[in-house]
C-alpha cells in the first residue's frame, strides 16, 4: 500500500481552495486533483458555504466562436499560453494564475460591471484548455490586426479577419439594454427610498388628511346644491 505525500496532499487542496475560490465546478476538482469526492464536497461546501452545483459541463464549442465569448476566450487562452510556455506555472497552475489575470483585465475598463460575472468562466476557460489539448481548436491570426484568436481546427488561415475587427451588427446591444435597464432600476430603487425616507420626516398632522382636521383647523364641508333647487325639484315630482 503506497503512502500518500502529506506535502503533495496540501498542495494538492491548496489548488483545489484556489479553484474553488475561482468558480470552478465539482467534476473540474475531481479532474485536476487527486482527492476524494468527499473531501472535495466537503472543501466546496467550507469555502462558498453552499453545496456543489450539480449537472453536467457546458461541452459546446460553437459558444466559444460566438462574438463577445469568442473575444474574452482568446485573452485567456493568451495569457494561459503565455504563462504554460514561460514561467514556472504549469497546466493546473498556469490555469489558476492566467484566470485571475483574465478576470482582472475582464473588470477593469468597460469589461465587466463590478459585482457581475466574467464572461468566460472558470469551467469553460477549463474546457476551453482541453479543446485546444484535443485538437478541436486553434489560434487563427487577425490578417489585420495580427492578433491570434480562438478558431475550428483546420480552418482555413487565409483571409481570416478577427471579430474585433470585423464585429457582428447588434455588437454590443445587449450590454446596451443590460446597463440602461440596470440604471433604471438603481433610479427607482433610489426614488423609492426618498419618497420613503421623506415620507417618514413628516409630521403625523402633515401627512394624513384627518390628521389635519384634528390640528385644530376646521375644514369646510363641501357645498351642496342650494335649498330652492331641491325644493322646486320634489313640487316638480309631486305635480
């Protein structure tokens, strides 16, 4: 029976922590380290404080040639590539260190709004290293801008033109609506809470109609028809 590496284990949960802390799923754990499913339950359940979601792994690869995805995709496989060829971080490693890069050049600018999700998750960024490993994906080069993109293996590298430089004609609409029906919303909830904060400033005689009446100041009943109309109305009715 061969010992397990009590430095290899921590290591091993450690990866596992930072995964986790990245967004990664269950079976991505189980794939990549080499501890128990149990373990792993228990490990996700101490770091997000919910259970593992459960279900199977988004495996198209159509997503990942999409616009907006196929943008953020190509700036982490980048990063990924870059820092699997270049420095000591590897596979699992590179994984976890050009995610975090990703998400931080994601968030900053006009990215990702704070507080939302990337675009390209952990999970997919994960099956995105595995199409490339099974060579269901390349890099094809911008012919204008140079920049090596995500693309279909064998697809033709001749006259290939980015989607950067080439966007599709709704490119950015739905952002579009997403941040103005955002502004909307953030518009109402801050009138709300005006109204509601002013509505509780005021004084209980100011805010309600019989509180008035009882300050003290008399209100006039509202006036009627006079008194000869309603007289000639019943002669008229009687004659």
């Amino acid at each position: 029976m061969t010992k397990k590496s009590v430095a290899k284990e921590a290591e091993e949960i450690l990866l596992a922590t930072g995964m986790i802390q990245l967004g990664a799923r269950l079976q991505v754990l189980q794939a990549e380290t080499s501890l128990s499913y149990d373990r792993l339950a228990r490990l996700y359940r101490e770091v997000r404080g919910c259970s593992p979601p459960k279900g199977m792994l988004p495996f198209s690869i159509d997503w990942f040639m999409t616009w907006l995805p196929n943008i953020h995709s190509s700036v982490f496989y980048s990063i990924y590539r870059y820092l699997d060829t270049h420095t000591p971080a590897r596979k699992s490693r590179a994984l976890v260190e050009a995610y975090s890069l990703y998400c931080e050049q994601a968030a900053a600018g006009l990215g990702t709004p704070p507080g939302e999700e990337p675009v390209l998750s952990f999970t997919r960024a994960w099956m995105l290293i595995r199409f490339f490993d099974s060579n269901l994906l390349q890099l094809s080069y911008c012919e204008r801008c140079k920049g090596g993109f995500v693309a279909h293996a064998h697809d033709p590298q001749q006259g290939f033109v980015c989607a950067i430089c080439r966007p599709p004609p709704r490119a950015g609409k739905t952002r579009s609506r997403r941040v103005a029906a955002a502004a909307a919303t953030r518009k109402a909830t801050d009138t709300a809470a005006t109204a509601k904060k002013g509505g509780a400033g005021m004084p209980a005689s100011a805010a309600s109609p019989l509180g008035r009446r009882s300050s003290g100041r008399t209100v006039a009943p509202a006036a009627g028809p006079p008194a000869g109309a309603n007289a000639g109305a019943l002669a008229s009715n009687g004659a």
